[in-house]
DNA sequence: GTCTATACTCTGATAGAC
DNA sequence: GTCTATCAGAGTATAGAC
C-alpha cells in the first residue's frame, strides 16, 4: 500500500509521507511548470525534493500522477475568485475586486500559473475534461451574471465571456511572461504593484457605464 | 559541408536543400511549440518533415540548431508590428492599428506565437540575449513615443509599457490559449473576429484622451 | 544526399536487499 | 520506507555503405 493509495485508508499518512509527499509536490511544481510534462524528468523532480527516484515511486504510482496530482490541487484554488463574484454586489466593484484577487494569485503563485499555461499551451490533453467541464459552466454562470449587469445599464456593453479572457491574459501575462516583464521594466519597478494601478483604471475606463 | 553551414558559400542551395530544410522548419515549428524545446523529440520532427533522423541532422547539426533557426526567423516577425508604429501619425489609430496587426499574427501565426510563449515560459534560456537587447530597446524607443503623446494631451494618461504589456497579453491570448477560448466560446463563435471589435472598444475606451 | 546500423546516454519504472 | 541495481525503451548523435 503505498502513500498514494490513501482513498479508503483507516491509517492516516504519517508525519514523514506527509513531508515527502510535499516535498515531491512542491518540486515538481518547480520542474513541471517550468518545463512542461514531457520536458520534465523524474531525476530532476527526485533531486529537488531530495529523494532517491524510486523512493519518489513510492509515493506516487508515475510521473502522470504527480502531474494529475498538481492539477488537480491547482484547479480549485484558480477559480476561487471568480466563484467570489457577488451577483448582488456593485458590478464595477465586483468587476475590479475579481481582477485583483486574480492578480494576486499570479503574484503569489506565478510556478502554478505556469504550469496551467503550459498545459494549455500544449493542448490541454491532461486538462480539457476540467475546462469543459467545471471551468466553462462557471464560466457560462458568470457571464450571465455580467449579461444582467449589462441589460440593467449598471455596466458598459461588453461581450462578456470576451471581458473575462481580458482578466485572465492580463492578470496571468505578469507571471507567464515574468522574465520579459522584468527585463523590460528596470530594475526598481515592481510589475505586480505597478499592474495592479494600471488594470484598475484599464476596467475602470472599459466598464463604467456612460451616465444616462 | 551541410545545408545548414551556407555562410560564405559559393553555391547557392539546391532545390531539394531548400525543400527539405522548409519541410524540417515547418514540422519543428509544430512540434516545438506544442511541447517545448526538451518536450520536442528528433523523432518526431523528422517523422513530420517525411525524413529520417539522420537525414535531418544532415541539414541541421543539432535539435538546438534548428530551435535556434525558429527563435532568430520569428524574432523578426513579431517586432515587426510594433516597429510599424508611426511616431508622425494620430496616437490613437496609431495603437489601435498596432493592435490590430498583432492580433492578425496571432490568428495567422497560433504556433510561432506558442513556440514565443513556450520559450518565455521556460525562463528564455534560448532568447534572453534578444529580448535585452533588440526588444528593450524598441520598446524603449515607442514608450518614449506614447509618452511624448501622452504630456502632449493627446492620449489618456496610462503607463507605456504596461500598455505595451497589455497589448500583447490580450492578443497573444487567443493564440495561445486558443484551446481554452474555443472551448469556452460556443462552437459557431470565431474568436479572434470578436476578439477584434472587443480589443478596438477597449482601447478605445482606455486611450481616448478626456476632452478638455 | 540519403539511408541503415549503431553508439551511447537518458528516462520511466521495477526488483529485491536491507 | 529507502536504497542499489537494473531493465526496456526512447533520445541525440555519428559511422559508413550506397
């Protein structure tokens, strides 16, 4: 019975599964995110979690599952905020609160944006049943929330589901593209305080609607 | 003496040289911007590009060699727009002409603009030296220009670069993340048609200087 | 110029000692 | 639970026949 085999299990895992498994998780978010699955190897996700590799198979069947195990886990926590948009709240506010919430995810967790840009990026094959599934009915929830917003004239007119993409490419480009960011800004910029002000005026001009 | 090391060469390549190294470039593109560069196999460039492994490494030295050929061609490409941008022109249509020549790259050229993402997202260890070098300092040279605009009153106050960054977030998006924008979108939709009126109203909207 | 054959290394995964 | 040893297959690259 290894670690991973814990569904069903009356024994809970011991303090040493518990750090390494952790400590594999949290290698092979470095290695996965910043390779992508098939660029990634065993050898380096062991190295950094300070495991042997079959000691790492022990703990997880193979290197799919570390990955499932990773995407899962990242999946909940990415569309947190957007489940935290209040239908009965202030639309702008809402609007504005979302894209900072989101923000700060990219800044607080840029490794697990990059590895859901990287499974995107390569097609989603591990992935697409969450998006399809999870992802776009809340997606299509929430956009039917903005529709109202808009038919009450309480929001400018914006194809919705087109105003979401903006938020996410906004928000995930100061974390994918961190290293372009950085090099082009100099040195005592700091890009996540300096979008937060810009994307706050950019949905703010985009969103408000024309006074009657 | 191979295709590859042509500098400084008399004869100029055959037709079967020229055809197999656009067959190579062409199936590498595929390959390498749908897993990376460690992600890509020889194998399956070669399988692509209808030649045998050998057969490729005849035309390219290395897999490093025939990314690197990818990289420096597609450089050019996506600077283009950007360098487009005339300083003599009026501001707004000047931006929004921009962005809507980087949004056709990203519709014409989805894998040259995930090989880009897929290099960005890995840390750019293949293209820091271009991206410091001719990318900063062409952005430095048209962040200069819309802040000239801007003291002049003739576009909204907003940060140059971020809205550099912006531009290429959101046109980038659709290329990139095209899998998940499809999915979301309802099958009769054509996203970057939309994606086009949405990006002109919200530049728009963001640039258009407040009458004084 | 192109192919078959192959050298050599890396990679995911397993066996079995401790 | 963890390690050494090892396997089978895939990976990049080269040698040499034609």
């Amino acid at each position: 019975m290894t670690a991973y085999q814990l569904d069903g299990m009356i024994k809970q895992p011991t303090r040493i599964q518990q750090k390494n498994t952790a400590a594999i998780l949290e290698a092979a978010l470095q290695v996965f995110s910043q390779h992508g699955f098939r660029g990634a190897t065993l050898d380096q996700i062991a190295d950094a979690a300070g495991l042997s590799k079959p000691n790492l198979l022990y703990y997880f069947p193979s290197k799919e599952a570390v990955h499932k195990t990773l995407l899962d886990g990242l999946l909940k926590t990415w569309l947190d905020p957007l489940r935290a948009m209040n239908p009965a709240g202030e639309p702008l506010a809402e609007i504005k609160s979302y894209v900072r919430r989101k923000l700060k995810l990219s800044r607080d967790f840029p490794r697990e944006s990059r590895l859901f840009a990287n499974e995107i990026l390569q097609g989603a094959p591990r992935i697409l049943d969450a998006i399809s599934g999870d992802l776009k009915q809340l997606v299509d929830e929430k956009a039917a929330v903005i529709e109202a917003w808009i038919a009450q004239g309480r929001l400018a007119r914006v194809p919705a589901r087109h105003l979401l993409f903006s938020i996410w490419a906004l928000t995930q480009h100061y974390a994918d593209f961190d290293v372009q960011v950085r090099t082009i800004l100099d040195k005592d910029h700091d890009p996540f305080a300096e979008a937060g002000d810009f994307l706050d005026v950019l949905f703010d001009r985009l969103l408000r609607a024309a006074p009657i």
